[in-house]
C-alpha cells in the first residue's frame, strides 16, 4: 500500500506540474514581459498607429464576420436540426470541416478562388472592387474559420426545445412566424450569442488564413495577428508583447463571459 | 412547404459554396501541372522533410496530451484532494489556449524559452535548443492543444457519476484497476474523439509553429509553413500539392471524428 | 460486539452531518438507520464503508479499529442507492467482479458465481446487461455483487428508494429473509418508516445528525426517548395544554407539557360504545375521509383537534356528529423529561365485588 501511495504522489504532482508550467507560466511570461520596460512603455507600443490600427481593423472585421455568420449559422442550425432532407448528415458533418482544415490551407483556397486571376475575381474587378489582398477576403477568411461556432452552439438548444412549447403557442392562436420571434427564437439566443462570442474571439486570433490572403499592408490590411508576428520577426517582442496582452485580456474577458452566460443557463 | 424548401436549398448552397469548392479548388490546384506535378511538389526532399516533421509533432503531441489530458481530467473531477475552489479555478484555466491567437502562443514559448530568456540561454549553454528547434515546436503545439482531450472527457466523467468507481473500491479494487476495469470503458470513446481533434488540430497547426520554428528549411519546418513558404514565392502548384495532402487527412479525419462521434453516443 | 462506533463527528463546510454519534452492533444483527432526509444516516453508513473519513471518533469492527484502513481491505459489502452495477459487464461480470480483483481462481469464481445467481433467483440472467434488467433484477444483482467476496459486514444505502411501490414490499421480505438465512451483520439506511419497521431488528433513529434512539421496533414505538422520535413514528398530533384533557389533569404539576396523542390510543364512538363514559371527553366530528381500509376521522374536543381511525365494521360517522372520545394514553414531553401517562380516569372507581 506504501508503494501505490508513492505512485499516486507521483502521478498527482507530475499532472499539476505540467498544467503549471505548459499554461501558466507562459500567460503570467508573456504579462510580465510586456511590462517589464514599464507602464509607459507598455502604453507607448499600445499606442504605436500602427498597432492601434491593427488592433481597431481586426475589431471591425472581426464584428462583421460574426453578424454574418450570426445570420448564416442561425440558418444553417435550424435547417440541420428542424428539417429531415437526403443529405442533412452529410451536411451536418460538413459543418466541421472548418475546424479540421489547416488554416494555411484555407487561406491558400481563398486565394485560388478569389484572386484577380480567378472567375469570382475578374468578375469583382468588372464591379469595381477587389476581394483579394483587400478587406473583403480577411472578412471570408473569418467567416469561413468560425462557421461551425454559431451552428454548433445553436443545435443542441434547438433539439432541447419542448415541442410542447411551440404546440402550445399555435392552439392559442400563434401563426407560425409568430410562434417562431416568441417562443423558439428566445430559446435559441443564449446559443446564438455564446456561439458569436466564441466565433469574434475566434476571428480576432485568426493568424493562418488570413496572412495569405490579407496582403497585409501595414495600416491598412494588417490585422492584428499579423502585426504582432511583424513585431516578433523585426526583433520587437515588447511590441508584439503588449499587443499580445491587449489581444489576451479582450479573449479572456469574451471566454469568462460565455461561461458566465452558460453557467447561469445550466443553473435555471 | 416552400419556405421551407427555400431554406433547405440556400442552406445546401451556402455549404456549396463555402465548403465544398474550396476543397475541389485545391485538389484542381495540385494537378495543375498533371500528376506529375502534383507527384513532383510532394515528393520534394524538402515537402517529403516537413511532412516527417508534422507526422513526429504529431505522435509526440498526442501522446503526451492523452495521458495528461485524461489524468487531469479524473482529478479536476473526482479527486477529493482538491478543494472546490480550486477545481474550479483550475477548470477556467484549462480553457485558456482556446482563447490564446495561435501566434500569441508561439510568442509565449519564444518569451520564456527562447535564446534572450534567462531559462532558454541557460538550456542553449547545456547545449539544448528549445525555440528554433523540435522542442519549442512541440511545446507550443502542446499548449495550443491542450484543453481538447480535457473538455472531452470531463462531461462524461460527470454524467457516470463516482458510484461505479465506489462499487469497485469496496469490491477491493484499487485506483489502477479502478480505472482500467470500470472507467475506462465509459470514456472510451470521447477519448478517441479528442485524440482525434487533437490530431487534426496538430496537422493544421501553422501560427505558433511558424514563430517558434522560424521555419528553417529542412529543419524545423512543418507542412503547414511550407505551403506558407511556397505561397509567398509565387510556387503554387506545389504549394496546392501539399495543402490537397493535408486536406486530405483532414478530410479523412472528419469522416473518422463523424464515426467516433456515432459510437460516443451509444 | 461486532461493529463498535464512538463520538464520530462530520462536518461539510459550515453543516455538521453528523454530531457525536456512538453505537454498538452485535453479529449477525439486522439494523435500519431510520430519519428524515439529510440528517446524516449515509454520512454514517459511507464512514464506516470507508467512502468518508470522520472528522474525529472510532469505528472498530471485531476489536479492529479501521479509520485508517481503505474502503478495499475493510471486507464490507455495499449495495448502492442507484445499485452502481457495472454498465459495461454482464450480471455474470458484475457478480465475478470482487473476486477477479481478490485473484481467486477460475474454477472457485465460476461455482461462486453460479451459487450467488441460483441465490437471488436470476438464473438465466446471467449473461444480461444491466440496462436489460428491471428494476428489481438490477438491484437482486447489486446484492449478489456485494456478498460474493464473502464480506463479514452488509451496508446498504436505500436500498429499495428507486424501485416501483408494488415490487417494493416483495423485495423487502426477499431481503429479509435473504439476510436472515446468510446471518451476515446488516446497515442499512431508509426514510421509509415501515420498511424500518417490517425488515429491521433494531433502528437506530437519526436527525439533524443526532442518534435519537436505538431499538427494537416496539421499544421505539412504545417508549420513545425523545420528541422527536415519539413524533417520527406513525402520526400523531400535539397537544398544547394536554392537562385540559380528561384524565391528564395531573400534567398541570408540570408546567410547559405538551402532549402527544397517536391516533391508535384514541378511541371515538357514540355512548353506547363506552364502559367508562367517565373517563371520556365530549367532542363533535369536524370531519371524515375514507381511507381505502378505515375511516380517518377529525373531532374537535373544544379548541384541541384530534385524528384518530376508525373501523368500517362501526357505524358510519356524520360531520357534525356529537361522539366521546377516549384517550387511552398520551406521551407528554417538556423541556426537562419525557414520559407516557395512561389515562388517569380508566381505573374503574367502583369495582364490583360480589
């Protein structure tokens, strides 16, 4: 019994050692780092223009990839759970492929597809603008690497949903649009937020896809990501530091609050 | 009746359109040059090279993030050395690599591990590379890693409840034969299933391996930054060749993940 | 003595489960830990299978004392509330579990195994899964499981909780006799007054982590140590002032006494049914139910309500009806003493001599 107390000692320190030192440490480094030059320091990397317009570029896009895939996943979740049709499941299995791809491999599909070259390109060309190396194609990167975050989070709420609920908003009267903004709609937004929020911080983080195919001009199609591996690769790691934690503490704050809004859907 | 057809067919566009042609692109991509080309970007020394380096980052990766992986996942849960608020703690922390851009990641490891940190120049005079070697590779994919076995095993270790595990304790059992006769089979499954996602994730990993490596050819370079390496020099068909190879256990992995997921729930 | 418990003490967090509880088990005894939920009777029985450790006092079994041993080498056998059975062995793989893991041999299993199944009745069984088997047959091998390592000690934690009404009662005498014919040392832990009663030897009472009383059934029925436990056991009603009532004058000498009437030791009826109309009180029938297999009958006796049975094979009983009543006894208790007094005025004052 001497023996298996020693071993279960072991095993128990051997585990919290790794968790300590593979995700702790490095988070509380990298905090440290960007302050060890000091506060003013830290706010003049922060305030470069450059990191900020990064930072407020990757938010803007960041945003407007989440509405569409609030729009496009809130869809895709209702037909997958609501509807039986040949090939819901390989549709549903589908869903994954996002986040089964490599994401230079994504960028690298975005790039054939819409670059100038391409059918969809010289068809924006004759509109008048450009997808690749411009806005347009970071804000398909996003999409494209959160797409299954809104579906997935969508489903299972769906699926809960008593069918009694809805039949008893329809014998009361309830037309089935109503039926759907009263009773089902309200049921599914817990899902469809914490899935945007996951989605946003996702796309905030995105690195892979978007470096190949945003052209990355500093100021103008830099997003944050790729402006903190700019930092690292022009030996600035304070700089790419302090974006970093500013990157870090927004993620953490949206990761806290998903789990805050699900832990208060669990206690109901 | 046709509202709902409508939504079923924009719905099987819209995955059309963005999952399914991208796909077919790449693999039209890899044979631009007929098969030979797509033979000649993959079987390049160096593409031959960096996929080794993948398939090793692999292995070691998930081996080393199962067994830690399910272990932490029975203590956060079962184990009565740990408070309640730690565990908790603990539980929140567990989730942090999701929240941690892939290139932050990297810059992390570089920070603590790398030639300018105290630690890192003390391991290079010993005469051991971290960053800029297989090492930081693998510690970074480690983390980025981390949580996806955890999070798969912690539901079910709550929803069997620590009954059968007690049965077995007062039928004599210790915690190895515990785990091994009783547990075990209850999380088989989703354990595979995180090794799986774990697998995929590692294959595609690209933003912190990229910083941690610096990408040395015929060194430290992985598949995915050798697709970002032949981009960026304009080598598209066999930058195209590789990615088809890695899409393509993607893809196969997907269907095995689908697989897993149906035995999970059984 | 077989299992011998001193000042065992547990506390989660702020809550005291269990306060301070000491106990005594001979061999081969049959004993039910009766008390509302919450109040500590499986804090006691996972104590002394080892599952939780107490804060402070002994558990020895035969002379042993086994704090510090863990729930593997106490040589108890536990049956679960949930029965806890393997999901992924067969009734066969469940029962051969204990011993697998002791390293009997083969053969010694087998025949062991065969001996358990033939024992609870599930022959034929033997090769199902649990999600195959009902309720019952579950728990029958939760209960083979247990005893096959040939444990010198039974606990089981509500045994009979999740099982349907009907199949509870033919279980419980199954247990029973199961228990008696093995002569193994028994704990078990129920809220269920009369499953307590029907299979234990003795129960032991606990509230609020307090051991009340421990007895036979009878005993705790009939002299009951405490309020609380004179309450617990069938239904009864309180009565204020109990000296205001007919034969329990005396109680006035103690001021603050309250009453406990059961309603077996009341008697109602019309004044024919009396010898002694003097010893009863006047009341009026408040109300009436039928109760499946009696009358349950509320009077009103001035401002002190009284529930009490009665027969069908009686005249049938109208609200509004003006009946005696007689009170055969009362437990009264006050914050100093308690104890039972018969009704004072029973005692016939003029007994015939001839």
């Amino acid at each position: 019994m001497l023996r298996s107390r020693w071993w279960s000692w072991g095993f128990r320190s051997a585990v919290m050692l790794y968790f300590v030192l593979l995700i702790v440490f490095p988070i509380l480094g990298i905090y440290g780092q960007s302050f060890s030059d000091g506060w003013a320091s830290f706010v003049d990397n922060l305030t470069e223009p450059l990191a900020w317009k990064a930072v407020m570029l990757t938010v803007k896009l960041a945003i407007i990839a989440t509405i569409v895939n609030m729009a496009i996943g809130t869809m895709a979740g209702w037909v997958l759970t609501r509807y039986r049709f040949p090939g819901r499941k390989l549709l549903n299995s589908m869903v994954d492929l996002p986040f089964a791809l490599p994401t230079a491999v994504v960028g690298l599909m975005i790039l054939l597809l819409l670059g100038p070259r391409s059918a969809v390109g010289q068809w924006a060309d004759s509109l008048g603008f450009t997808i690749l190396f411009h806005e347009p194609a970071i804000v398909v990167a996003m999409v494209f690497v959160t797409f299954p975050f809104v579906i997935r989070a969508v489903q299972p709420l769906l699926e809960e949903i008593d069918a009694s609920e809805e039949e008893a908003a329809y014998t009361m009267g309830a037309t089935k649009a109503k039926t759907f903004f009263r009773i089902i709609l309200p049921n599914m937004l817990p899902g469809i937020l914490s899935g945007a929020m996951l989605a946003f911080s996702r796309a905030l983080a995105e690195f892979g896809a978007v470096v190949l195919v945003a052209g990355n001009i500093p100021g103008r199609t830099q997003v944050a990501s790729v402006y903190i591996f700019g930092q690292i690769e022009s030996d600035h790691p304070a700089a790419a530091a302090a974006v970093s934690v500013l990157l870090l503490t927004f993620s953490f704050l949206i990761l806290w609050l998903v789990n805050y809004v699900q832990t208060r859907r669990t206690a109901r | 009746m046709t509202m709902r057809r409508l939504w079923i067919g924009l719905t099987f566009v819209l995955f059309g359109l963005l999952l399914g042609v991208p796909v077919v692109r790449i693999a039209i991509g890899a044979f631009d040059g007929g098969v030979q080309g797509f033979i000649d970007g993959v079987g390049r020394p160096e593409a031959l090279h960096a996929l080794m380096m993948t398939g090793i980052i692999v292995v070691i990766v998930t081996a080393v993030n199962t067994v830690f992986g399910v272990m932490l996942a029975l203590y956060l849960v079962r184990a009565n050395w740990l408070g309640p608020q730690l565990k908790r703690l603990l539980n929140s922390v567990v989730d942090l690599p999701f929240a941690v851009s892939p290139i932050i990641g990297g810059l992390m490891i570089v920070l603590l591990l790398g030639p300018d940190a105290a630690l890192g120049a003390l391991l290079n005079k010993a005469g051991i590379d971290i960053v800029y070697a297989l090492p930081g590779m693998v510690i970074a994919t480690l983390f980025v890693t981390f949580p996806l076995i955890i999070r798969e095993v912690m539901p079910v270790l709550q929803e069997i409840g620590a009954s059968q595990e007690e049965a077995a304790h007062m039928l004599g059992a210790y915690p190895w034969t515990t785990f091994w006769r009783v547990t075990w089979p209850s999380i088989r499954w989703s354990v595979v299933y995180g090794v799986v996602l774990t697998v995929a994730r590692t294959l595609g990993e690209f933003g912190a391996v990229l910083v941690v490596s610096g990408n040395i050819l015929f060194k430290t370079q992985t598949a995915t930054t050798l697709v970002y390496q032949d981009v960026e020099n304009f080598n598209v068909t066999a930058a195209n060749s590789v990615a088809l190879v890695l899409a393509a256990c993607s893809v196969g992995l997907l269907l095995f993940m689908e697989w897993v997921k149906s035995r999970k729930e059984s | 003595m077989h299992v011998e418990v001193t000042g065992l003490n547990k506390r989660f967090g702020e809550f005291q489960a269990v306060a301070d509880v000491s106990f005594s088990i001979a061999k081969g005894q049959l004993i039910g830990l009766l008390g509302p939920s919450g109040g500590g009777k499986t804090s006691i029985l996972r104590m002394l299978a080892g599952l939780e450790s107490p804060d402070s006092g002994d558990i020895v079994f035969h002379g042993q004392r086994v704090n510090d041993l863990p729930p593997q080498e106490r040589g108890i056998g536990f049956v679960f509330q949930n029965y806890a059975l393997f999901k992924h062995m067969t009734v066969e793989g469940n029962i051969a579990f204990g011993l697998e893991v002791k390293k009997w041999n083969k053969a010694k299993i087998k025949e062991r195994v065969a001996e358990l199944v033939e024992l609870t009745g599930l022959s034929g069984f033997e090769k199902r899964y649990p999600h195959q088997l009902s309720g019952g047959q579950r728990q029958r091998v939760a209960f083979a499981r247990a005893l096959a390592p040939e444990p010198q000690l039974l606990l089981l934690d509500e045994p009979f909780a999740a099982i349907d009404a009907k199949i509870r009662h033919e279980l419980r005498s199954w247990l029973r006799e199961m228990i008696d014919r093995l002569g193994i040392t028994s704990i078990f832990v129920t809220h269920d007054q009369d499953e307590a009663i029907e299979v234990a030897d003795e129960i032991m009472i606990i509230n609020k982590g307090n051991l009340e009383q421990k007895g036979s059934p009878w005993e705790i029925y009939k002299d009951p140590k405490t309020p609380f436990v004179a309450g617990f056991i069938g239904e009864s009603t309180t009565v204020e002032d109990i000296s205001a009532l007919k034969g329990f004058k005396e109680a006035a000498n103690w001021p603050g006494t309250k009453g406990l009437i059961r309603p077996e030791y009341i008697e109602i009826g019309k004044e024919n049914e009396f010898t002694l109309l003097s010893a009863t009180e006047t009341g009026k029938v408040s109300h009436i139910h039928f109760r499946g297999s009696e009358w349950l009958v509320e009077v009103q006796i001035g401002d002190i309500k009284l529930v009490t049975y009665r027969s069908l094979e009686k005249n049938v009983l109208q609200v509004g009806d003006e009946v005696h009543v007689l009170i055969h006894r009362a437990y009264l208790f006050n914050n100093k003493d308690n104890w039972v007094m018969e009704n004072s005025l029973k005692v016939d004052p003029l007994p015939v001599h001839i």
